[in-house]
C-alpha cells in the first residue's frame, strides 16, 4: 500500500534550490534513509513533507490525502522530530507524555495505556518519576521519539535523531528504531553518519544538491552499483577442495580464503545462490555457513558521490 508519493517537489529560497524536483514513492512499512552531506536538502525535505514548509513547485500526497490542501488532516497522522526540539525540563517523563497526549487530543480513557506502553517501547520505564532536565542527551532523544508516539501516528519523519550521541547512546536508540520498523511503521529517517543507518532501512534514498541521485531498495541497490553480490562461505573442512567446487562455477571469483571460509563475488540470482549452495553440499562439502555479505552504505554513498 503506497503511504506516500512525492511528485518533482521544489523548494527555492531566493536563488539557492534547496530541493530539486524530487519524486519518489514510499510503501507502508519501508523504512527509509535519507541519506547525504550536510546542505544536501534532507532537512528541507522533511519538513516539507512535515506540512512546514509549503514547497515552491510540484506537490505530494501522503496516506491519499494533498500535501497543500489537506495539510491539517496529514498531521493528525503524522509525526515529526527534528534536529533540535525541546522539552519541559520541569516535567517528568509521565507528565510529559501525558502532555502531549492531551495536546494530540488522545481520548482520555486511552491516555493512561497509550503512556504505558510508549514508556516501555522507548526503554525508559525506571525513569518515568524522573525529570526532563534529569535526563541523558540519549534519553533526551528517546523522548522524543515517545513523544510522537504516544499518539500512535502511521508516519515518521525522523531528522538526525543519533546526533551527537555516543556509542552506547546509538545502539538504545537504533533498538527503538528497530521495533518501530517490526510494528510496520513507516519512516523516513536522515542522517549524514552512515553507519546510524546500516541495518536499519529497508530502503535507502540519496540526496545530494538537492536531488535524489538514487532510490530503492538496499540490496538491489547495492547489487545495481557492484554489478556483483559477495557470498561468504564457511566449510567445515576440506576448504582446499571447496575452493576448487567455487571456481567451477561461473562468473564467480574468489576474493579471499581464510580459516576455512571462503569469500566469492558472483555476478547470479538467487536461484544462482542456491544452485552453488547444493553444488557444494552434493559434493559432500559441509557447509556451516552460506550467506550474502551485508551492504556496506558508506561504499554504496561513496561510489555514487565519485560518480557524482
């Protein structure tokens, strides 16, 4: 079900073009990374899908209703974070939520499960008693997270939001992200540091001078800029005679064998994949592992950018 389409949106600030002619659609569920350097436009972006900023040109619709005419009933639905936003330092994290519940008119009745449930989703139950001004940067960034959702919207659009973190700070977060992911909600999240990303989105869109050089899915992403997809073998022994069954096949190339594992770039489809698997295993090599190696987005950014 397509959630969002976005068709040659624009934005222009006197001369600068901050956004040129965007188009792309979105499906319930994806998850997608807005990905690109500083000054590339993400910002611009989200809060023009936010209903902030109305664009110069083109339009968008989101859940079937008009981005321009229909603004009010999108942000009903509709939950945003930005870069820098505030909370009230004098509230606990209760109060807090109830706040915003009140404030994104929740029925009172459900206010109470609705807090309940985003206290324990954001992992911040211990802590419900405690004040704002209390918190962590990282916590402080969780919040934030809690707060669209206590309203429980079917979109978010998520700026930065492991910015300035530390390392421990990120992976809390990440888990949050996860989960919001596995409830099928659908997010857009921008971010210029790849690796916030990296195992996160289903689908990935980079931006750069204001465009989307490139849209879609991670792995036929990653399969459309390598031509090629790296396939890491681990054999149980017999690695010599194995590497030899590998190079048997074609278009297949052995990048690296270590420690019984064997690394092969293969230009093949997934049939491919499987066909090699049993080649293998009806040669009665062991195989103790058979999969496809995760994609690396800084090299998929850093190859479009030198492109570029």
């Amino acid at each position: 079900m397509e959630i969002l389409q976005i068709d040659n949106i624009r934005k222009e600030f006197g001369t600068l073009v901050a956004v040129n002619d965007v188009t792309m659609s979105i499906e319930q569920g994806h998850v997608v990374g807005l990905i690109g350097p500083n000054g590339a436009g993400k910002t611009t972006l989200l809060r023009i899908l936010a209903t902030l900023l109305r664009p110069t040109d083109g339009n968008a619709t989101i859940l079937g209703q008009d981005l321009r005419d229909d603004y009010l009933q999108i942000r009903q639905h509709l939950g945003f974070l930005p870069d820098f936003f505030n909370l009230y330092n004098d509230l606990t994290l209760q109060e807090c939520l109830e706040f915003f519940a009140k404030a994104y008119k929740v029925e009172p009745k459900l206010i109470p499960e609705r807090v309940e449930a985003t206290l324990e989703f954001i992992d911040l139950e211990d802590k419900r008693n405690c004040f704002i001004r209390h918190l962590s940067r990282g916590m402080v960034q969780r919040m934030g997270v809690g707060v669209l959702l206590v309203r429980d919207p079917k979109v978010l659009l998520l700026d930065e939001p492991a910015s300035g973190l530390d390392p421990k700070q990120r992976i809390k977060l990440r888990e949050v992200l996860r989960r919001l992911s596995a409830e099928g909600k659908t997010t857009i999240i921008s971010s210029h540091i790849l690796t916030e990303l990296s195992g996160l989105c289903s689908h990935i869109a980079i931006m750069n001078k204001g465009k989307i050089i490139l849209y879609g899915a991670v792995d036929k992403i990653q399969r459309k800029i390598a031509g090629s997809r790296n396939v890491i073998i681990t054999v149980l022994d017999n690695c010599d005679r194995a590497t030899n069954l590998v190079k048997e096949f074609l278009n297949t190339e052995i990048i690296n064998v270590q420690n019984n594992t064997i690394i092969v770039e293969m230009s093949a489809s997934l049939e491919g994949l499987a066909e090699l698997n049993a080649h293998l295993v009806n040669n009665n090599i062991k195989v103790v592992a058979f999969c496809e190696e995760k994609t690396d987005l800084e090299d998929i950014f850093m190859k479009i950018s030198s492109e570029e």
